[in-house]
C-alpha cells in the first residue's frame, strides 16, 4: 500500500511539473495574438476568411502590426490584397476612438480594373474594427494626403 501513494505522489508530481513548464512556457514565450482578416475572392464579390497570429513587436502597437499584416495580403491564392504589393505603413496610430493610418503611395499604384480604393477602404475598415472594436472611425490617408475618413461615428 505504501508503494501505491509514492506512484501516485511522484505521478502528480511530474504532471504537476509539466503544468508548469507549460504555463511558463506560454506566458514568457508568447509570441503574439491571433486575429481575423477578410479579404474578397478575386473575380467575385465572395470573401475569405482568414485567421492567423501576428507576433508582437516591442515598441510597435498592435494595430500598426495587424494593418502591416494586413497588407501583406491572403494566404488563399484565390483571394486578393486591398492594395497593390509593395504598399508600407507610414504611420499608424489611435486617438480618442479614431485610427489615422498613412499607407506609402504603391497604396495607388495598381492599375487593374478589380481594385478599387473605395473598396479597399471599405475592406481595412470592416477588417481593423472587428479586430478592434476602440475604433469608431477611420482617417487613411495616401503618401500624407488626405483620402477617406469617416464622416460619422458608427
């Protein structure tokens, strides 16, 4: 009966252990967050959907990673970016509710008949405020000029 409580004391020991390797692992190796990314499948009005992590950056807010993510553009091979490759983040940042984000001027430089600027505003926008609710409105603006922002708060 004796060598019945040691096997159980050294089992829940080790899986005691192993807990906290795991715990420990997960909190100071945490890489980043996932988020959710739509993007409309190209030659139709159809959207994919797409979850994938975006590792943090220090020094670097989240929302400016999620929107560099965001332009990278679709994993789907099917599906196509809201600009042209190539399109950076100038600056990017949040103040009181509303996302000023300043993309380099490639953000223009695509010349196919499926990309609109409209439609690709209206995209970041569904994308970055389902992501992050804070954002109420929306201020883009093309190689630091004006482009869209939203007139109301939703």
């Amino acid at each position: 009966m004796l060598m019945k409580n040691k096997k159980k004391v050294l089992f829940f020991s080790v899986l005691g252990l192993l807990l906290a390797v795991s715990l420990c692992s997960y909190f100071f190796h945490f890489m980043g967050f996932r988020y959710s990314f739509k993007y409309r499948i190209s030659g139709s009005d159809k959207m994919v959907f797409e979850t994938r992590p975006v590792p943090s950056v220090e020094g670097t807010s989240m929302l400016t990673l999620y929107v560099e993510e965001l332009l990278l553009g679709p994993s789907s091979q099917r599906a196509r970016p809201f600009f042209s490759l190539g399109t950076r983040v100038l600056f990017c940042f949040e103040r009181n509710g509303t996302m000023f984000l300043n993309l380099s001027e490639q953000a223009v430089m695509d010349f196919s008949p499926e990309v609109n600027l409209q439609d690709s505003y209206e995209l970041l926008k569904m994308n970055v405020k389902a992501n992050f609710p804070s954002i109420k409105k929306i201020e883009l603006f093309i190689d630091g000029n004006p482009v869209f922002f939203d007139a109301k708060t939703e």
